[in-house]
C-alpha cells in the first residue's frame, strides 16, 4: 500500500498541521545530546518498523524516532517539540487497529517500547504500578502468585501494551463482568504537551476535581504521554468454567446473549463466533469447536462453588430453551483455556483463509444483535465479500473480518466502504462506531455521522484546553467540521467553525 493511501481524505500531511521550525538535522542533533544514537533514527531503512500500526493498509514514515528509556528524557523531548512546533505521535507496541499512531513526514514518533518494567506490585491494596510498555499479559504473570489478574484481556495481550489499552480503552473478552481498562485503573502519570509531569487520579476510590482519568481513557495518544500507570488487580475466581453452546442460526446465537442477560446472570466472558470464524480458528488451533454449525457462544462463569453450579444449570435450562443444539461443559482447565484459544487467535486464524482481511469495530444495544447481524450478511453478499464474526457478545462490540485481496484493484476501497456501512449501522442502531479499537484515522468520517457540530466543537475544545498548538497526534480520532460538511454530513451554520488552524481532513 503506497503512502498516498496513508489517511481518509486527500489532504492530511499538508492540512494546516505544524511544520516544524526546526530542520530534522537540527532536531537530530538537539536529541543526540541527551539520547544514545541507537535512540534517535532518522534514516529511511530505519523508520520503516514504525510507519504503520496493526492497520497496515494505512501507511506513512515519520520525519524521526526517538526512543527514551527515563520520563525525564519524555519531558526533554517534549520540550523541544513544543518549542520547535514539532508534532509529536507516541506509540507503544504498535498493535492497534485503527491507524491510531499512524505518522505523517514532519512528525516525531516517540515510541515507549523501552517503558517496560513492573515497577511495584501490592497484593494487600491489590494494585500494580507499571510501565506503559509493559505487556498486558506480563501484569497476570506478574502477580499470579499472589492469587491475582489484570482483567482487561484484549485478543491481543501477549503482545499489546498497557499504555495503548489506556490510550484505546481496551476491553477483552472479560469486560462484561469486569469492565473496560477504564474501570481498572486508579491512576496515571502524565507528561504534558509542553514537559511537565502530572499525575492524574490516585490510590483512592476517587479523587477531587473534574474526571481527568476517565477523559485520558481513549484519548487516542491526543492530550498526553502516559509514562506510569496504577491499575487495579483482581482476586482470581474461585471457580471459573466456559460452556461452549452451539447453534443452527446465527441469529438464535443473537437472541441468547440477551435472554443470559436479562435473566440476571452476568457471565464473566460472553462471546460469539459465526460458522466462518469458527471454521478459521478450528483449522487454525484445534480448540475443539464444531465445524458444521452456524454460531457458538462461548459462556463463561465465574464466582464460588455454589454460584457457578447454580448458574451452570440455569444457563443451560436456558439455551435448552433458545433452541441450542449443545451445551458442552469444559472438563477442566486445559479444555477451558483452549475453548478460549480459538476465540482470541480468531483474528489469526482468519489471515491463514483470506490473502487481507479488515477488522471492523463497532458497538450496538444487545437488543439488536440478532437484527445487525442479518443486516450484516445482507450487506457482504452486496459487496460480494465474505465476512467472519467475531464479537464480545455481552457487551454487543462486534468485530466483523471483511475479507478482501489487495492485490485485485478498488478491492481495499470497495472493502473500506462496506466497512464505513457496518459501523453507520451501529450508529443507526444506537450504538457507537467503536467499542475497543479506538477511531484514529480509519473511523474519523464515521465519527460525522455519530456526532453533531456541538458535540465536536466540546471534543475540539477540550483539546485545546490540553494541547493548544494541537502537536499530540495531529489528525486523529475527532474531525474538524469542515470535514464533516465536506462529507455532506451535518449543516454548518456561521460562527460554529472551529479556529482555522485545524487540521481539515
């Protein structure tokens, strides 16, 4: 995919973003005085690794990395930036899905690999303070031997690091019960757009003032750099067990996460799979999942003895009467843990069938599942492209694979559009156009559609208020209203336009 197919929109490297006033030979030497040589890359050969996120459709090289490994040399950095008008893009693994650190030619990457070290863990007050690099996997590895977990657990935590998951409000297969990093963490330390440390939210239940936390939650890198994070851990269940349910009909599937629901259990992971997921991950890893149905839901409970038998066998009463074809109790912790393998290598197990495949992310009420998803499957046989779905079901965040061939010309386009209909069905649902994965750049002409000019102008104020020159991550997640009014998406009326120093997508 060439750079010219970086953004949505045919403007965004030259859209009234910064140009730094410094040149990149003078940026080069101004870091080498602090930072080791093999921390400031500049040549093209090395900037490669860090043109793309985990969406790689969408590509484009920096102006330069900088790798610190202190929060002082952070603040340094920042200062230089802010001073010089350099755009500034921080990035941790790199695994996001949504073109969230996505750089543009006259841009800084500041990459946080280097942040990786669990700082204290306290198993009394059930907290770990960590690096934003860390691993999301490596804090419940971390604390196992105090009988304790992170429980956030996106698809990707073997590899994705906890300062994206804050950075995106990550969910997991486990939010239902246990929510979304949001509601994991107590606090965050926060270098500022012009070098300072602050440190937002505390140890306590809560803290005086307006919400900061919850606003840094899926700030999308755009109001801070996050060096340090406290989260909370969680006391392992004493029992855990999954019941894979499989069915002949994907929407009857649908209608089951709402009658568990609504009958009062909360299950701590409630997931669904459609044949051609479950077909992918079977062939993939072999988790044991039939192949010649069309749906399973992957239920599991979590709590005492008493409460997961009890639930065990309402739940099953219940799928008896939703018209299940089985119910299959996991026997013991190997068969749980492999029923959730197919689930989370899903994403994996799909490349293996399909030369590309886009991963969508979107949010509806539960109420609607069974309607979104035949819509859904209207709409792949439209575009004649095939579609595996994924989804946290409890919490009604689908994530539909669009599988497509880059190779075959306005196929990627043709994919994008199908993809920008599924999440206007969300919204036209009442839900949201992104659950987990964040906007970025790939949902920003979504973003039009889910809000009105009043709304973006707070969004676009509340940037303000953080980073007024608009160097953190230029371009991303929210768009300016002339972009909106270009996409035909929302009248504008005089005197609601944003300062002309917007960037305009």
């Amino acid at each position: 995919m060439t750079a010219s197919h970086a953004v949505r929109g045919t403007d965004y490297h030259d859209s009234g973003l910064h140009h730094p006033d410094a040149s990149k030979a003078q940026l080069v030497a101004e870091f080498s005085t602090f930072l080791p040589a093999d921390a400031v890359l500049h040549t093209t050969e090395d900037l490669h690794p860090y043109e793309c996120d985990g969406l790689s459709a969408f590509r484009h090289l920096p102006m330069m990395v900088v790798l610190p490994n202190t929060v002082e040399q952070v603040q340094q950095i920042m200062r230089i930036c802010h001073r010089e008008k350099v755009p500034v893009i921080a990035r941790g693994s790199g695994t996001g899905l949504s073109g969230g650190v996505l750089p543009n030619e006259h841009s800084v990457l500041l990459s946080l690999a280097k942040f990786k070290k669990i700082l204290d863990i306290d198993p009394l007050s059930r907290t770990a303070r960590v690096q934003p690099g860390v691993r999301n996997l490596a804090i419940s590895e971390a604390v196992a031997q105090h009988n304790l977990y992170y429980a956030p657990d996106p698809s990707s935590q073997i590899a994705c690091s906890i300062g994206g998951n804050v950075a995106e409000n990550s969910g997991g297969v486990h939010c239902l019960k246990y929510g979304l990093t949001v509601h994991n963490v107590l606090a965050l330390k926060v270098v500022t757009v012009t070098g300072e440390l602050v440190t937002i939210g505390s140890a306590a239940l809560d803290s005086a003032g307006y919400d900061l936390l919850a606003l840094m939650h899926g700030s999308e890198g755009m109001l801070g750099i996050i060096v340090e994070i406290l989260v909370k851990l969680t006391p392992k269940p004493e029992r855990a067990q999954v019941m894979l349910i499989t069915f002949d009909d994907v929407a009857k599937a649908g209608e089951a996460v709402g009658t568990i629901i609504s009958s009062g259990i909360i299950p701590g992971g409630l997931e669904m799979m459609d044949h051609l997921a479950i077909r992918a991950a079977e062939d993939f890893c072999k988790a044991g999942y039939p192949t010649d149905v069309e749906a399973i839901l992957l239920c599991e409970l979590d709590g005492t003895e008493a409460e997961v038998t009890e639930q065990l066998t309402q739940v099953k009463q219940l799928m008896a009467e939703c018209g299940a074809l089985e119910v299959r109790v996991a026997q013991n912790e190997a068969e749980r843990a492999l029923f959730w393998q197919g689930r989370k290598a899903a994403f994996p197990a799909v490349g293996r069938i399909s030369p590309d495949y886009y991963c969508m992310d979107g949010t509806i009420p539960r109420r609607h599942l069974a309607e979104v998803l035949r819509r859904i499957n209207a709409l792949s046989a439209e575009y004649q492209l095939s579609i595996a779905n994924v989804f946290h079901a409890g919490d009604g965040n689908l994530h539909p694979l669009i599988m497509y061939d880059a190779n075959i010309e306005g196929e990627l386009e043709r994919t994008e559009e199908l993809g920008g209909k599924i999440l206007e069905l969300c919204v036209e649902m009442g839900g949201t156009i992104t659950g987990e994965h964040g906007v970025g750049v790939e949902k920003i002409n979504q973003m039009c559609s889910q809000f009105q000019s009043a709304e973006l102008l707070q969004f676009h104020a509340v940037k303000e208020a953080f980073d007024p020159l608009r160097l953190l991550n230029p371009g991303k997640a929210v768009p300016t209203l002339h972009r909106c009014a270009e996409l035909g998406a929302m009248h504008i009326h005089h005197g609601q336009l944003p300062h002309a120093d917007l960037p305009r997508f």
